[in-house]
C-alpha cells in the first residue's frame, strides 16, 4: 500500500505547466512543521498534480495557503556527472481539500496575484464560515 495524507503550507506560488503530449501538471512544495517549541522541526516536501487536480491547485491555492493532499510517495533514482547516484522522494497528488475559509484564498489569492478569485461551496467544503473543527 502506497498512500500519504499530509497538511502544509505550500511555500511558493504554484505555477501550471503543459507536458509535451498537452497535458496539464504542476510541480510545487509545502513545508510540513511537526513537534512543539524548542523541538519543533520543518519538513519540505515536493509534490506533483496532474490534469484537473493540477488546476484546482494553481488556481485556488497560493504561497502561504493551508492544503491536506492526499496521494502517494514516488521515489526517482538517477547518477549525476561525477556518477553519485542519487534519490529523491516526491508526493504524487490525487486529491487536495481546503482547509482555511473561502474569503482567506480570497484574500490571499488577490494579494499574490491580483486576479478576482470567486470560490463557491463547492470549491470550499465549509462555505463562507470557518472550519468546524
């Protein structure tokens, strides 16, 4: 089994991008903090999304914003040119929810990109109120 919830903090603007076949994707990273004062540490973790997941997430999300991705671990391994071989570990992206209140991708959104951003009740789970929890 292969399968990864985490919550973050995405840690630059998400950019959409275009494979060569034109399908949609996105490369982006959240910073993940765990443990309390003095012992709490932050992880960086690199995510991809694909197709309508990859626009939801440029579209909705912006450097800063809170967001739970579900998916799974994708390891690559490769040698670079002093011939090291290296890995890496990655979050290939099957799903993100929200987690902050519609008017703070609002705000937020507006305030990175200047572009009017209308999310609906569909698009945020919790509608105009906070998160219930």
């Amino acid at each position: 089994m292969n399968s990864i919830n985490i919550l973050g903090r995405l840690t630059k603007q998400p950019e959409l991008k275009t494979s060569q076949s034109g399908k949609y994707y996105s490369n982006f990273s959240i910073a993940v903090n765990t443990g309390w004062g003095d012992n709490r540490e932050t992880s960086f973790f690199n995510c991809m999304a694909f197709g309508k997941t990859a626009e939801t997430v440029v579209q909705y999300f912006s450097k800063g914003h809170r967001i739970l991705i579900d998916g799974s671990l994708k390891q690559d391994s490769w040698t670079d040119k002093e011939g090291n071989k290296k890995t890496s570990v990655s979050i290939i992206v099957n799903r993100v929810d929200f987690i902050e209140p519609k008017n703070k991708y609002e705000q937020v959104k507006d305030e990175f990109t200047g572009a009017d951003v209308v999310l609906t009740a569909e698009g945020n789970p919790f509608g105009d109120d906070d998160i219930p929890f």
